[in-house]
C-alpha cells in the first residue's frame, strides 16, 4: 500500500496540501481552519467482538478529523450493498452507526446508497468522509515533529487485529479478546484545552505502531527510536500474538494513537490521556533523535537495538 500510494497516487494528484500526508486535509476558507478525510471500510467479519463494520466506520472517521486537532461535527456515509443481502443485517449496521454518532456528537449530512450484483460486493462496503473544525490556531503535523520529542503511545496494541482474528477464524482463547474501537477526540481535546503543545498526532490503524512510526520518521527524516519492553500490549493479546506469529507493534487498532509532543510537557500530556478510560495504559515509549535520519529502532529488553521497519505485505487483509 505504501509503495501504491508513493508511485502512483501521490504523483497523479500532487499538491501542498496533499504533501503534508497527514489524516486528514487542513484547509483555510476565509479565515477559518477546517479538516477534511475520507475513509473506506471493508472489514471482514462485519461483526466482531467490540464492535462493527458501522461502528468501526464513524470512529475511524471521527479519529482522523481529530489526529488534525479538529472538533468532528459532519459526516457522510456511502453504502455499497450485494444484491440479495440481508436487511435485517443493514438495519443493525445503520442503527450501530446512528448510535456511534451520537456518542462522538457528529451528524450525518449527506450520502449514497449503491447495490452490485450478488457475488460482486461481499456484503456491505461502507465509505465515510468527515468534516471538523479547527477552533485553536494550532498546527499539528508530521511536519512538525523535532529532536528530543517524547512519544507517546494512548493505550495497550493489538486488540482490535486480535478480536477480528479470532472472530474470522473461529478462535477461541482463554480470555475473550475485543476490540478497542473508540472515538479518541475527548482525548485529544482535553489535552487541548489544557494547553498540551501537540506536534503530531497519528492513529494507530492498519499496519499499527510500527507502520505510523516508519511514516512519520520517513516524512521528517529523522530517528525514532522505542523502548519495547515501554510499549502497552496486554498478556491475552500478547499470548495470541505469540501463537498466531505476529507482532503487536504491526497489528491494527482502532481506538490508539501516538502522540508527539516536547519532553517539556510529555508527563503532563500522559497524565491527561490516563485520565481518560480508552487512556489507562498510555505510556511514553520513545523519543525522537538524528542520528539515522528516516530509521524507526527498537530497544529489547536486554538493551539490542533493531531497525523496526515498514511492515511488507499484510498480516491481516480486511481488518478496517
């Protein structure tokens, strides 16, 4: 996916705006800032457990308007429907979608419905763009993102590829394993409305911590180096991960971010996400420094450090 979008997407539609790779487009209209993103959602099963397809597309949307420090207020919803399928199952999407906007208090404006032939759609894709608004003058992008920069992660990883592992393949563990499909704009504006100088925000979704790390320090050409044995995962998650051969720092979620700010502040920002229930395992797991510009290390627990690179290929095809 990333080498699609370097070769071909971004030459084909190159702009400044488009440049700066964040979330979402910050844009200026008469003085005012608004954010502007689009998402897909194909995830399959459409149920699992923590949440679904519906619910999954609302906060996927709301928490990319607020990695731009963008207030969530419109949405528009396009459903792609195969012929034949059930409407028992849209309703209970619709009405999860309904629910999820409430909760993160946007509305949904506009949209469009299309139906394909039975065979050509495997049930319901589901497409989501936001808009939100930019009430601080604020700038928070990888752009901005200096030497010495704490990183931050907002809760423990893995759990939403996890549950839609065990939900796809019929597993079963010890200990029900759900996703952490959850708005994250409560954190974002308390931290905010607490004066937090954020550099950079980014969730954690497909291709997880290791992929929005590699992003950002190739964006900015600098070093991001991570203490592993400082980075949340849970022991269930962690014990899945470990029979299924995978590795929680590449896993998706879908309710995490990391976030960039100055060590001057770092405690206190970890302070404010912790308040926050989604933010109980928040932890500082790195910092940013110079001296392999573009590379993302990890330190073990015995002191070794490895290039953590950009995911190759997909470990989990239709998680979001």
């Amino acid at each position: 996916m990333h080498q699609l979008l370097e070769k071909i997407i971004y030459p084909a539609f190159k702009n400044e705006t488009l440049d700066v790779r964040h979330d979402g487009a910050v844009l200026n209209i008469n003085g005012s800032k608004i954010a502007f993103t689009t998402d897909s959602y194909v995830v399959n099963p459409l149920f699992f457990p923590g949440g679904d397809i519906g619910k999954l597309a609302v906060f996927g949307t709301v928490n990319d308007l607020s990695m731009c420090g963008a207030k969530p207020l419109w949405l528009s919803a396009a459903i792609i429907l195969e012929e034949g399928f059930p409407i028992n199952t849209l309703a209970a999407i619709v009405e999860s979608m309904r629910q999820a906007a409430s909760l993160t208090g946007v509305q949904f404006v506009t949209g469009d419905t299309k139906v394909v032939d039975k065979g050509k759609g495997d049930g319901v894709f589901i497409n989501t763009s936001g808009i939100g608004i930019i009430e601080k003058d604020i700038s928070i992008s990888p752009k901005n993102v200096k030497p010495g920069d704490h990183i931050i992660v907002s809760g423990d990883l893995g759990r939403h590829g996890m549950a839609i592992m065990s939900a796809r393949e019929g597993l079963e563990f010890e200990s029900p394993i759900e996703s952490d499909c959850a708005p994250l704009w409560e954190i974002v504006s308390d931290l905010l409305e607490n004066n937090i100088e954020i550099h950079c925000l980014r969730d954690l979704t497909r291709g997880g911590l290791a992929s929005a790390l590699n992003e950002i320090a190739s964006s900015v050409r600098l070093q991001i180096d991570i203490d592993e044995t400082l980075v949340p995962v849970s022991d269930h998650v962690k014990a899945a991960c470990e029979i299924l051969g995978f590795d929680p720092l590449y896993v998706a979620n879908e309710g995490r971010m990391v976030v960039i700010v100055p060590p001057s502040c770092s405690e206190k920002a970890l302070e404010i996400i912790r308040s926050h229930e989604t933010g109980k395992n928040a932890a500082i797991i790195g910092r940013v420094i110079t001296d392999n510009p573009g590379l993302v290390t990890r330190r073990s627990a015995i002191g070794t450090q490895r290039i953590l690179d950009m995911l190759s290929g997909e470990q989990l095809p239709r998680i979001c």
